[in-house]
C-alpha cells in the first residue's frame, strides 16, 4: 500500500509539473527565466539538506513519528491533526495553544507519504511550493505593472537569501509561498481583468490561510494592509479626488488604523499592551541567547509605546542592512554582508528617485502597500529577533518585496534595460500609473 501511494502520487505530481511547465514556456517574456530559476530553487534546497540545521532535524523527527501513527492509526492521526498534543508508541509532543511549529510538523508527516520520509525529496517539494509561489508573483506583476519585469525576476526568483532560506526544510517555504500568492490573487483581483475571478479567489483565500498558519503576524498584517489597498482601489474607481496620493495616504491610514482598532477588540495579541510585552520578552530571551556573536543590541527596550518608536529606527535598520562587512568572521556573515550592501545601495537610489518625484510604472497605492508591509516586518523582527542570523532568515518571505520596489524605481530599472538582461521595456510600459 505505502509503495503504491508513492508511486501513484510522484507520478501524478510529475504529470502535473510537465504540464505545468509546458504552460509556462509559452510565455515569450519569462519562458528563458523558467527552468534556471526552477534549477535555482531547486538546488538551495538540496545544499541546505547537506547540512540542516537543528530546526530542520527537529522537524524531520518529528513529522516522521507522526507519519508513523498514519500508517499505524490513521483515526488516531486525524485527530492529531486537530489537536495540539501528539502521543503514540511512548513518543509525546504537547503544545499549549496553537504552534506553527506543530502545524508544519503535521504538513511534513503527510508529505512523507509522498518522499518516504526522505528529507531531500521533502526539502525539493518544499522548494517547488516556494518557486510555484514565487513565480505565481512574477508572472502577474509582469503583467499588470508593464516595466517592472527585470525587477520581479531579479527580487522573487533571484536575490540570494531569499532564495536559499525560502528552500528547504523550513517554515519560510510555505509562509513564502503563501504570501506570494496571497498578493498575486489580489493585484488580480483589484487591477486585472480575470476571466476566472473565482478561482482568483479561492487562490486569495489558500494564500491567507498558509500565511496565517505559519506566521501569524506576517500573514496578518499583509491581509490587513491589502484590505486597505482594496479601499484604497474601490475609492479610486468611484471617486476622483482620490486620484491623488495624498487623499489616497489619508484613506489607507484612516483604513488602517479603524481595522486596527477593532481587529484589537477581537484578537487580545493585537491590543497594544500585550503585543509590547511579548515583544519584549521574546526580545530579552533571545539576547541572552546571542551574546558573543553579533547581534541587534537594545538594552533599553521596554514595553512601552515611547521606547518601542524610539528603538524602531535601529531595529528596522539593522533587519534590513546588517551584518555589515566588519561585523562576524564566518563565510555566512561575509556573503549575508555583501548582499546587505546591495540592498544598502538600491535603497539609496530609491531614496534619490523619491525625492525627485521621478515616476514609477506601478501605482503609487501599491509602492506605498508593499514599503509599508516590509518595514512593518523589520520592525517587527528588529525589535523582537537580536540574533543577525536568525534575522537573515526570518526576512526571507518579504525581503523579495522590498527588492522588487527598489529595483522598480527609475535609476535602477533603466540600468536593467540597458543591460537588456531582462528584454527591452517599450516607453509605454514605462508611464506612471495611478
């Protein structure tokens, strides 16, 4: 029965893919960008099973002794599924209250139905579930906002981090996956055209309910902010002063702030004195934990809304720019610090063509959408995560965002197309949209 399940669904999944591929290659814009970044993607997952981490083992253990109670008792494990205690032949797993952890740890076990509980067929789907999303992505801001190509190529399928940590046996494939389609549904959904607005949809809901499930805050505040672009859209349409950025600014933040308020009345971790104090706790913990290495330094932190906004500046600086060149002495410290200074210079160009009021082609609603939603997750990761490694990796679903703003802006897009590593961008493509 296990050999038949294994090589009836490897085989359907492989139909699939070859499909799906072929599908893919049809499309003259992107099709030479399919199978290397597919190789890519691939490949990072296979490297990070050479040498997985602690997290990776725990998760491995794990999800094979559930796999295990499956085939031993597959009503016991069905029940685990919905429950936050797992027990079966003298091996016990409790969690108090829901843990993403146990949750990936039951997407892992069902998965092993298919790998054999092979953690380098495991890393290589989780890998492909990140690609599918990540390419999902690509394919509709290549469409929608003519012009950004090369920057969606190079910031979901190409930055070096994001790739490697978003592969694998890790918690960021499918919160990566989840948020990338999650946004992908929703630019459809609010400045496409879709034929199929209903499958469109229920992607949108897939998106939201992964995201949710491995990272609660991540996947929270990305619906939050795109329930505000989704007024933001609405009032565009039906009203024309909203035409405007600052009327737009003011209806996201009034949005925003109202969904707020009441989401806190319904979710007690969103009211503010609660939310601090964890902040600070996880924060203090962590510390202990990273003295002797480097790490985002905040002695002072206190849970309270004048010391949270005064450390915020660093916490966001370090989560995007460190470790800096001088800081570790490891090879991982030396390529992390590289890559940060790219990321350092991007965002000085950006910083350039803002305060020139050069014009983008992408609305100013979405630009806004998307730098809010990742300095939100520096800040957050800043303020909660010292350690500058963990940081490197908790960064990797949203720092793919970040980067394609950056490489959209003017400067550094027109330096892509003369470089025509992407194609050529027509100027039509390159108008500034509301």
């Amino acid at each position: 029965m296990k050999l038949l399940l294994l090589l009836l669904g490897n085989a359907a999944i492989l139909c699939l893919l070859a499909w799906w591929l072929r599908r893919q290659l049809a499309i003259p814009t992107l099709r030479r960008w399919l199978l290397p970044t597919l190789a890519l993607r691939l490949l990072a997952g296979a490297v990070s099973v050479w040498r997985p981490t602690e997290d990776a083992r725990f998760f491995h253990l794990w999800a094979g002794r559930l796999t295990d109670q499956l085939w031993a008792a597959p009503g016991q494990w069905l029940q685990t599924l919905g429950q936050d205690t797992f027990q079966h032949e003298g091996n016990r797993l409790i969690y108090h209250g829901y843990s993403n952890t146990f949750f990936f740890i039951k997407v892992l076990s069902a998965l092993n139905v298919l790998t054999a509980g092979s953690m380098l067929v495991t890393a290589l789907y989780l890998s492909l579930a990140s690609f599918l999303g990540c390419w999902l992505l690509t394919k509709v801001l290549s469409r929608q906002f003519a012009g950004t190509r090369g920057a969606a190529i190079i910031g979901l399928l190409l930055w070096p981090s994001a790739v490697y940590w978003s592969s694998g046996l890790t918690k960021e494939s499918l919160l990566l996956a989840g948020c990338a389609t999650l946004l992908a549904a929703a630019l459809v959904l609010l400045y496409g055209q879709p034929r199929q607005r209903l499958g469109w949809v229920a992607l949108a809901l897939l998106g939201a309910w992964l995201s949710f499930k491995m990272r609660f805050f991540f996947g929270g505040a990305l619906l939050a902010l795109l329930l505000c672009l989704a007024v933001v859209r609405v009032g565009q349409l039906l009203l024309v002063p909203l035409r405007r950025r600052r009327w737009q600014l003011l209806l996201f933040a009034a949005t925003f702030v109202l969904g707020l308020r009441l989401g806190s009345e319904v979710v007690p971790v969103l009211r503010f004195n609660k939310f601090a104090s964890q902040l600070t706790r996880t924060y203090a913990a962590l510390r202990v934990k990273s003295l002797g290495r480097p790490h985002v330094a905040l002695p002072e932190l206190a849970p309270t809304a004048e010391s949270i906004l005064r450390h915020t500046p660093k916490a966001v600086a370090s989560a995007l720019y460190r470790p800096f060149a001088w800081e570790g002495d490891s090879v991982f410290y030396g390529f992390a610090a590289w890559e940060n200074l790219g990321l350092l210079i991007l965002s000085a160009l950006a910083l350039w063509d803002w305060a020139r009021r050069r014009s983008v082609p992408m609305p100013f609603a979405v630009t806004f959408t998307l730098v809010v939603y990742t300095l939100l997750m520096a800040a957050l990761l800043g303020l909660s995560t010292p350690n500058l490694g963990t940081l490197s990796r908790y960064r990797a679903p949203w720092l793919p965002l970040l980067v394609y703003v950056l490489v959209s802006q003017p400067t550094a897009s027109g330096w892509l197309r003369r470089l025509r590593v992407f194609g050529r961008v027509g100027r039509a493509a390159l108008r500034p949209t509301e």
